[in-house]
C-alpha cells in the first residue's frame, strides 16, 4: 500500500525548460568568456555547488576573476538573471495546470508528500517562497543535506523523515541523475513523469521505458488509489471481447471449457459436468470477477462465452498471467494470441506493469508458441501437483518486460 509520494523537483514539478533560460552558456554569454573554458571551471564545481560547500557567488566570482571580468555590477547582474530565471519557473503560468491540484489530492487522500531536490544556493530560496512549497511534509534540498541523488542516503533520509518503508513509497521523477533506478535500488516504487518531457527541448533525460509512466499529474493520484477491475468491466479486441460473467454464460461455458476435457487437461481447476455444477460455477465467477482482472472471452459478433483470461498484481508493477483457456472448437484461429495481447495492454499500458510473467505446461506446444511469438524470455521452470487429479505438472514460466514489449510494439507500427 502506498502511503508517500516522493518527488524530483526540476523537469517533474515545475520544469526550467518553460520559461527564458539562464543557463551557463548565457552566463558566459554575459561575461564575455568563451563557453568552453566558461564551462570547464564552471561544471568542476558542480558537486561542490549540489553538496553546499560552495555557493553559486563564490564560483561565479571566481571565475570572474580567473578570467579578469569581475566588476560588482557585472556580477550582480549574472546572479540577479539567475535568481530570476529560477523564480519564473515557479509561476503559475509556467507549470503545468495539473500540479498544484495533484498535490492537494494527494493530501486529502491521507498520502504523506515530500520533494528531494538536487538543487545549487540560489535555487534554495525559489523553492521555499513557490506557492507548492506549503504541500509538502518534508523538504529535502541537496545544498542543506550535503547529499544528492543518486546516493540511497538521501532517499532512507526522507523515508526517515516521513516514517514510512520503501515499499510504501511511491518516487516520481523524470529520471535526472540515475535518480529512478536508485530509488529502485532502494525498494521504493519508481515513475517517471514525462509531462514536461519534449523532443527538441535540452531536458536531462528521455522518456524510459523500464519504468512505468505518467503522462499527467493526476495520473499519479490514479497510481496511488490504484486501478481497479471495476475500471475494466470490457477489453475489446478485433475479434473477441474480454468481459465480465454472466448467469447465462453457464451453458457456452460448460461446453467449450468446464465440461471440455481437450481443454480442462491443459488447466488447473476441476472439470465440471452438470449444468447444476455449471450454474454454481458461473455464480461464483461473476462474484471472482467482481474484485480481479479476470474475464469470460467472448465473441464480439455473437457474444457466446468461449474462454477465460485472468491477470493479477504479485508485487507492485509485476503481474502474471493466471489462468487462459478457449474452447477447443476455437482454438487455431488466433483467438489466444488476440487474448494475450489484450491482457498485456492491460496491464503495461493500462496498469503501468513492470514486467508480466506467462506459464504454460512444458506439454502445451500451443502455449509455448504463443509465449514465443509474443518476445517471452524463459524464466524459470517449476512443478505443479494438479490438487483435483494429483497429476504432477511441469510449468515453464517466462517473462516479458515493459521495455521489451514497448519496443516490440514500436517495431510492430514501423512494419
């Protein structure tokens, strides 16, 4: 359960990329000293700058001096157009309209929220006067902790600070400073928000696709309530439908699946042979439905229940398939693979899956292929004791990862 949202500042929050820059090249600009030598003074001071053991004056000052430009007023105006080039990314016109509501939501959902900034002296300030500074519990700034990101120390500090474990954090950021990967390394729960992110602009980092995503802030208050199957009552394919049971599915489902022994020798459960058993059967599925990612598969053009699909969330971000079956009369016209492709949009596209895990029985040639055909890499193999027959099973289990199934369907669209 998440309990904190933990963010980046810059390029996630508010972003320097939205207003009139004053970067280092306008500040060499200003002094009148090539960039490059500008730059190699300017950039060996960098961690010093992060970690507050040197101001932005004290660098600028001297290197000013290095290069025999000083004067007082030259110097104050670089800082003046600094200071101000921070201060207008905090205005309202230049954020995104969604942030300051998204952090209110947050709170008055009961979520604890917190920012951890690498930031320099003269950003400090900016960010303590911005009307998003009160919407935090803690603030956590690079210059006064003595520590950036990625270092875990600074990720268990704020954790420390909010009381609350890395599982129960959710960390957003648009991926600057390895600052993902680290606060996955630490056990929180990583997205990168890619809201300000633009092709053409000079931003630190790149949508990545390891990572799940949000487009839009209030995205992250959907992550943090968490999606639920009442979001996904339908799943519609070109062919088939995943939906939900009804009472009069019992009989299609009883012949193509529960009553099939071409199909039940491929599955867990136990067959079922009435139409007494079938209707109990199906009762308790509609109920199963009710509060799991799990589906009758239907056709579109009848609506005749055919199959069943399901997905579940072991851990945050990792879902495996559990449990797939069409009725035999149905089988080699596409409608597994339609299935499976359904189930991982759902979950990399609509749930912000990590990875998906897919099982088959080593036996099943037709699971196997399907797996293949979809970029599954084998994981894993297991037994299984059948508990209706005690048929001992043997269960290659495979994996896909959000980065793989984001580029195979980007090589899918350039076909």
């Amino acid at each position: 359960m998440i309990k904190a949202v933990i963010f980046d500042m810059f390029e996630t929050l508010v972003s320097l990329c939205k207003t009139e820059p004053y970067f280092g090249k306008d500040m060499a600009k200003d002094a009148d000293i090539p960039l490059q030598d500008f730059g190699k003074k300017w950039h060996e001071s960098e961690y010093e700058r992060f970690t507050g053991k040197v101001t932005t004056e004290v660098v600028m000052t001297d290197v000013l001096k290095t290069f025999e430009k000083y004067s007082d007023e030259l110097m104050s105006k670089i800082m003046e157009k600094r200071i101000a080039f921070k201060e207008r990314a905090f205005e309202p016109k230049n954020m995104h309209p969604d942030i300051v509501p998204m952090l209110k939501a947050l709170k008055e959902n009961g979520l604890k929220t917190a920012v951890i900034s690498n930031c320099y002296s003269e950003e400090c300030a900016p960010i303590r006067n911005s009307l998003i500074f009160p919407l935090f519990d803690e603030v956590l700034l690079s210059w006064e902790q003595g520590v950036i990101k990625p270092d875990h120390k600074i990720f268990e500090i704020a954790m420390d600070k909010l009381g609350v474990k890395a599982e129960e954090c959710l960390y957003v950021g648009d991926g600057g400073s390895d600052e993902l990967k680290a606060a996955k390394e630490v056990g929180m729960n990583p997205v990168q928000a890619t809201w300000y992110l633009q092709e053409g602009l000079n931003q630190p980092t790149g949508p990545m696709q390891e990572f799940r995503q949000a487009k839009e802030p209030m995205d992250i208050v959907k992550i943090c309530k968490g999606r639920k199957p009442s979001d996904f009552l339908r799943v519609e394919g070109e062919h088939i439908v995943l939906r939900k049971a009804k009472e009069d599915d019992y009989r299609s489902m009883l012949k193509h699946i529960w009553g099939n022994e071409k199909v039940y020798q491929w599955m867990l459960f136990k067959p079922t042979y009435t139409e007494k058993e079938a209707i109990e059967r199906c009762h308790r599925s509609i109920e199963y439905q009710k509060d799991n990612f799990a589906y009758f598969v239907a056709l579109k053009d009848t609506d005749e229940a055919i199959g069943l699909c399901a997905i579940r969330e072991l851990e945050p971000g990792h879902f495996e398939e559990s449990g797939i079956g069409v009725g035999s009369e149905f089988q080699g016209k596409g409608y597994g693979k339609e299935i499976v492709s359904l189930l991982l949009k759902l979950g990399f596209t609509e749930l912000g899956a990590i990875d998906f895990r897919y099982g088959y029985f080593q036996d099943n040639i037709r699971s196997k292929k399907v797996a293949e055909y979809f970029g599954f890499k084998y994981d894993h193999t297991e037994e299984m004791t059948r508990p209706w027959d005690g048929t001992v099973k043997v269960i290659d289990s495979c994996l896909l990862t959000r980065q793989e199934y984001m580029n195979r369907q980007k090589n899918t669209c350039l076909r």
